[in-house]
C-alpha cells in the first residue's frame, strides 16, 4: 500500500458498487464482501501473458494497459481501462491472453472469479448490474477501434488526451509519452510531436506533475 494512499471504507465501497452496478444497497453490500481492495503502483504486472488467472478487478482511480508481446518482443496495447471499467479473468479462470500493466498508481477493488460469477448467478439485480456494465465497455472499445481507424494519428493522441482527462480540465500525473503512443497506436516520435505542437500553441501545458489542458474546445478541434 503507497504511503498516504486513499482507503475505501465500506460506505465508499457500498457507494462504488452501486453506482458501477446500478443497484440498491442490500445489492452493493453483497458486492463488498466479494471485491477486495487493492492499490498498485506504476508498473506493477497483475497478470502476466500465458500464466493462469483467478481474479478480475474494477478501476476506482488510475489506469492499467492490456499488452501483448509478439516472438521477437515486440510490444502492442491492446487496450486500457480507467474508472469504473472491469478486466481479468471472467466468468472463469483463464490463462492470460496478455499481460496486465498498471500505468499510475491506480486503486483497484480486486474479486476472485469463482466467487463473483456464483453472486451474479444467483442475484437478478447484480446479473443485470453485470450485464450493463460489459455492455458500457464493448460499446466503449468500439468506439476507440473507430477512432483507430478513422483518426489521424496525432488525432488519436489528442483523442487520447481527451478520454484521459474525462470531465476534468487536467490529466495527473501526466502521461508518458510511450503509454500515450501505445495507447494511441502511434509511435513514439510522433506521439512527442504532437504533444510538443499543443503546448506550442499553449493548448496544453505541463506543470507540477500534471498535464493542464487550457483549451478543450480548441484540442477537440484537433481531432481529425
């Protein structure tokens, strides 16, 4: 546990597990006593690629990357959950298709497999909670594959930026450049270049440790 490092209580926790599964108290209770509490730190491995997996964990605060690595090692993010997104292993215990990477000091609720797909078996609320939420994230990965697909790469950077910030007015602490590229499906060089153009124009400017965005308008702008 990081030093100073926030600790949800079991009214934070109840409060989660009702807003992340859209269900009443007795429900979220029941969720509680599955989902443990973790925090991890900046490239701590959850899972490692082609090791067996028995847990699978919700996103408080923080981001982790989904990452392959090919024959000759090369590395490719596959995806990246932030708050209030799922991953790992589910509704079973699995072999690790990809390595799981945290990228910041990210606050997990961690939950054994086995014993959340048996509370969702046996709880209607908190199969439909479950249902919803997968749902949210399939739409959510489709969405980003469009964006690959559609965008620029220094658009994808931009893009990044702005899911990265959410409803905020800053990104902390501020990314690397690397996880940005990987997580835009760019390189790195061109990820710097397009950083470099926005802080240029005083668009985004960087200070105590965090990524400030003066002009979201003008970023969303960028976005082609």
């Amino acid at each position: 546990m990081t030093s100073g490092a926030r600790i949800l209580d079991r009214e934070d926790q109840i409060e989660v597990m009702s807003a992340v599964f859209r269900c009443d108290r007795d429900a979220a209770e029941s969720l509680r006593h599955v989902f443990i509490p973790q925090r991890s730190a900046a490239k701590q491995i959850l899972a490692r690629q082609g090791e067996a997996s028995f847990h699978c964990w919700l996103v408080i605060e923080g981001y982790v990357a989904i990452q392959t690595f090919g024959l000759e090692g090369q590395r490719q993010q596959l995806a990246r959950h932030g708050p209030g997104e799922f991953f790992g292993a589910y509704p079973s215990a699995t072999t690790c298709r990809a390595e799981i990477e945290v990228l910041v000091d990210t606050l997990l609720l961690r939950a054994d497999t086995l014993a959340l797909a048996a509370l969702v078996a046996t709880d209607a609320q908190i199969g439909a909670g479950m249902a919803g939420l997968l749902a949210r994230q399939l739409d959510h990965a489709l969405d980003r594959m469009a964006t690959r697909s559609t965008y620029s790469a220094a658009g994808r950077v931009y893009s990044e930026l702005l899911a990265l910030a959410g409803e905020r007015d800053h990104v902390a602490p501020a990314p690397q450049i690397t996880t940005l590229a990987m997580s835009a499906g760019t390189t790195r060089e061109t990820a710097s270049r397009a950083v470099a153009a926005l802080i240029r124009r005083g668009i985004i400017s960087r200070e105590d440790g965090k990524l400030i965005i003066h002009a979201p308008r003008m970023l969303r702008e960028l976005i082609i």
